[in-house]
C-alpha cells in the first residue's frame, strides 16, 4: 500500500495567537519572549512574526539583540496556559484527519493518511481541508507538507511558508531536494555540516554523485541516514502516543464512498466491538462518545456525548453512536470515512467485571 505522510506545522504560533486575539498587532513586528528591558533584557526570543523576520529576528535570538535590531517591535511575554490551549485545540483538529498521529512539539505533528487517500492528489486535497479547518475554527494558519516520509514531510511542509501547502511525490525528491542547502536534512546542523563543506558539498543535489558506501566513508555511519533520507527511504513509522492515553479510536475508509446507511451502521457496529475489547483488556471506562464522520468532499464533522457517570458498556454506545449519526443520515451526502472514538477515561474494575460477559460471542 502506498504510503501518505503530512507534516502539520503551525506559522509563528505564539506570535499567530497573539495577532488572532489581538487584531491591531496584524502587520506589526510581534515578538514573544523574555522582556527586553530597552535592550538590557536577558533571554531569547520565543517566536516572532513574519514582520519581526524582516527586520532580522528569529527564535533563539538573545531578546538584547532582537530590541537593538528593531526597537519599535512589540514585545510580549509567553502565555503558556493560553498556548497550551490553543495547542490542544489544534492536534485535535489534526487527529481527526490522521489514521495514525503524532504530535512532535505544541506546534508541529505527523498524520499518517495512507488508509484514508489512494493518491497524491488526495493528500493534497486532504492537506487543503485541514489548513482551511484550523484556520475556520481556530483563526490561525499552518503549513502543511506531505509525501512518502517524514523527514520529506517536514522539509516540505517549510516550503511555502506561511499558509502553504507542498507535496512532494516519490518521483520528484531528488529533483525537489537538490537546490537545497545541506542544512535542511534534519541532522545536519553547524557543526554537522562541516565534513561535507570539506568534500565541497554545499547542496542536497550534490550528495547524489555519492554512493551509499562512499559517503560512510567519507563521513560515517550517520550518512547512512541522510542517504536514506534524500532518496526517499525514510522508513519511520508515525508513532502514535500511548502513554497517557486520553482516548481511543478505531477509523474505516470505506472503498468507495457510500450513502449505503445499512453498511454505515454495520461498520459503526465492528468499530464498536473492537474499541470495547481494547477497553475491557485495559480496565478503562469512558464518559465521552465521539462519531466522526467525513464526506465524499473530504469535509469532515464530529459529534460527541457526554455521560454524567463512566460506562464501559458495548450496547448503550452503539445507541448513542447511531444516534449521533442520525443527524448526519438525513444530509444525504455519500460518506468516505467513519470512526469512533471513546474518552474522557476513567480505570474502574467493577465496570470491567459487569461487561466481560458481552464479549464471549464477539
């Protein structure tokens, strides 16, 4: 099966928030970070805006430097609690869209969309529909890159910053990477660099004069990974979360989008007998319920219930769930992909012990 990877990365997140809440910083050098002081502050710069950028700031900047740079910026310090916030907002959005998901840092995540799209121009359908979701509900943008890997994934997704979108096809990495400075292979970094400055290797296109055992002779066991990485071979899996589970789910694309509400409702029901078994195995109880559903043009909608007490039980979700899909049966609408999903946690044994029985058929 072909393999479909994007990488989400939100623009000048702290720095976006801050312009979203506040509207009158649009278009104005915004920067987050340690007080400058009037340019004897201590500290960094946290992120700044695309205006702050043109002025020469960039994350990590000693905030003395930032204020000599450009004095007349407009200075902020971090709200964590408030990009906490946002950030949870915003992988949840992602999540809803991957079949496997990752989130790396507080704004940047991997989606694993290979069950979910047959081709290229899918994915970038799919990526087109995620932007334009975090940017309807959240009023921030993000660029997105997307193809075979991760690590191309990631280097495209910083392509057409801001608000973009970049999808690079298997056949087109060499092509896509080789303008490029070394520096963009993540792994090589200053100092890193250096041993292919030596070789006169400036360019990504320079490495493919190399064969595999020459450059881990040239430059050790690490250029194995970057030979990897630049024809394509990066064979990392999106590693989804476990620890700390907040919630479970279980998601079906069906072969061809159907307004079949007998197969819907059948593969409702398969989802929700292979969720409850994972549940009873772990000893959890849940409080929320979640449908989720996306349309044949890829516009995807959830819909939740809240319980007032924790149940783990297979027959009243599968009420509540077709209930929840009641609402969208009446759109009439050809359905590409359906899931469930179960949160708001809760670890009781007596619960599990009230429902084993009504798995012994299953």
């Amino acid at each position: 099966m072909p393999r479909f990877v994007l990488h989400a990365d939100l623009d000048c997140f702290f720095a976006s928030v801050e312009m979203r809440d506040n509207p009158e910083l649009k278009g104005k050098p915004v920067i987050i970070g340690a007080d400058p002081k009037g340019g004897e502050g201590r500290g960094v710069i946290s992120t700044c805006s695309y205006e702050a950028r043109e002025y020469g700031l960039h994350s990590a900047m000693p905030i003395s430097k930032a204020y000599k740079l450009c004095p007349h910026g407009i200075y902020l310090r971090v709200d964590g609690k408030k990009y906490s916030k946002v950030s949870d907002e915003v992988m949840e959005i992602l999540e809803s869209f991957a079949d496997k998901f990752q989130k790396v840092s507080v704004d940047e995540a991997y989606l694993d969309v290979s069950e979910s799209c047959i081709n290229f121009d899918e994915v970038k359908q799919l990526a087109y529909t995620i932007k334009e979701e975090i940017k309807r509900c959240l009023g921030i943008t993000c660029s997105i890159g997307g193809s075979n890997s991760k690590s191309i994934a990631k280097i495209a997704s910083d392509q057409n910053k801001p608000d973009g979108i970049c999808i690079v096809k298997p056949n087109d990495i060499k092509e896509f990477l080789s303008p490029m400075k070394i520096t963009r292979i993540p792994g090589i970094g200053k100092k890193t660099k250096n041993p292919y400055y030596k070789q006169g290797i400036r360019n990504i296109g320079d490495l493919y004069d190399f064969p595999l055992y020459k450059m881990m002779n040239l430059f050790g066991k690490h250029s194995k990974w970057v030979w990897k990485v630049i024809n394509g071979l990066d064979k990392r899996k999106v590693k989804e979360g476990h620890k700390g589970r907040k919630s479970i789910s279980k998601e079906r694309t069906f072969y061809k989008d159907t307004n079949n509400q007998q197969q819907i409702v059948s593969t409702i029901e398969k989802l929700n007998i292979i969720l409850h078994k994972k549940l009873i195995q772990k000893n959890i109880a849940y409080r929320t319920i979640t449908l989720k559903i996306r349309f044949e043009n890829f516009r995807t909608y959830t819909r939740s219930y809240s319980l007032d007490y924790p149940i783990c039980d297979q027959n009243k979700a599968l009420e509540i769930i077709v209930d929840l899909y009641e609402e969208f049966s009446k759109m009439f609408k050809k359905v590409r992909l359906i899931g469930v999903k179960f949160s708001n946690f809760e670890r009781t044994p007596k619960i599990l012990q009230t429902n084993l029985m009504m798995f012994v058929n299953c």
